[in-house]
C-alpha cells in the first residue's frame, strides 16, 4: 500500500475526515453546553387549580438535569406525572433557555372505597381532598363502571332534584343507592335504570302523602317497588 500513491491518498482523504467529524463533534459538544444554553424558567400554560407548587418545583429540581439541550424532557414528564391530581403533562423546549409544561389536572367524581379518589374518567388516584364528595364502594375493578353508572343514575334522578350521596356495589353485582336526604334505594342486580326510571315516574302520585323523606326504597319488584317510611 505505500507504494500505492491512489491507496495512500484515500487513507489521507479518510484520515482527514474523520479528524474533521471529530473537531466537528467537540465543537458541538462544547456549544451545546455553553452557559447561554443552562435552563432559565419552566412554564406553566396556564396556573394549576389542584395541584401544589411547592411539589411542582420540587419535581422541576430534581428531574430538570442538564441544559436546554440535553435535559431529558420524558424523565421530566413522569416527574410531574407522579404529583398528585396530576392526569398527563406534555413538555417542551422553547428556545433558548426555557421550558414549556403543560398539566392535565384529574377532576374528581367521588370518593373511593374510603382510602382514594376515583375521577371523571373513572380512574382510581391517591389525593387529599375536603370537597363534600359522594362515596362509592365497591370491588378493585369496578371503579371505571362504577364512575358510569353514578352519571347515569344521577341523570335519571335528576327531574326530582335527587342527588346521590353515596352508592355501593356487592360481590354479587347488586346496586345500592343513597340520596341526599338519607333514602336508600336498593336497586337490584338487572334492569337498573328502567328499575330506577319506574321509582322516578310514580314518585311524584305518592310524594304529597308523605310527610318525611322514605327510609328505604325497595326496586327488586317486577311491576312495582316497596317503600319503608320514618317510624
């Protein structure tokens, strides 16, 4: 090969590519962690409702290594996703020096089997909350169910201006329902919102006889419902 005057030129040519690329790779290296490039700010879109500030900067802390250019935006992400009431978070880079979060705040529906929360979506978190909020009870992998059927049955109720405490479900898949004022209704295993659509249409022949709100009201009938009064 040193006698090959094309072979030694190629090699030339190789050698002095690569030690450009290299100079290249160095020089980039170098910018890219200059100081005008060290994160400045992170951005909310807009301020949280629900979510803590303190624990919001403290997650921007210690997620947030590095500069614009090599902090790890997905690490970032599931260190915001991690805070409580927390749903989903973008983020992104905004040149030169700064950093654009967006939160999706969760929305809670209900309380959850005493211990959590459960949301508008029907997923299940763990959050402090003092809102006067309705309970639901029932097993592990009902919650998303449960969270549908607390809409729908509300929806049915509502031309009574009835308003749902408190609903439960049973191993055995039977509904149990308790309003505002104190009445429970026991809804059964089928037919649920036509049971419920029943209670609704007839309610109002028999509300003026009553002089207190019912004790308990029993749907597991095929053609009618029972009714339990105050003493």
């Amino acid at each position: 090969m040193w006698d090959d005057p094309h072979a030694l030129r190629r090699l030339a040519n190789s050698l002095m590519g690569f030690a450009v690329l290299l100079a290249l790779m160095i020089a980039l290296d170098y910018a890219l962690h200059l100081p005008v490039f060290a994160l400045r700010a992170v951005q909310l879109d807009a301020p949280p409702q629900r979510v803590d500030r303190a624990q919001l900067e403290a997650a921007a802390r210690r997620s947030l290594q590095g500069n614009f250019f090599t902090v790890d935006l997905d690490q970032a992400r599931e260190a915001f996703e991690q805070l409580p009431w927390v749903r989903s978070v973008s983020v992104r880079r905004q040149f030169p020096w700064q950093l654009d979060v967006r939160l999706e705040e969760r929305e809670a529906l209900a309380r959850w089997n005493g211990n959590a929360l459960v949301d508008t979506d029907g997923e299940v978190f763990a959050a402090a909350d003092s809102d006067a909020l309705p309970e639901l009870s029932g097993p592990d992998d009902a919650a998303a169910e449960m969270a549908q059927r607390y809409v729908e049955f509300g929806r049915v109720l509502a031309p009574l201006g009835f308003s749902i405490a408190a609903m439960d479900l049973s191993p055995r898949r039977a509904w149990r329902l308790k309003l505002q004022d104190g009445t429970v209704i026991e809804l059964g295993r089928d037919h649920l919102k036509a049971r419920l659509a029943r209670f609704v249409a007839a309610y109002p022949q028999y509300a003026g006889q009553m002089k207190a709100p019912a004790k308990y009201v029993d749907l597991r009938y095929r053609d009618g419902f029972a009714a339990g009064m105050h003493g």
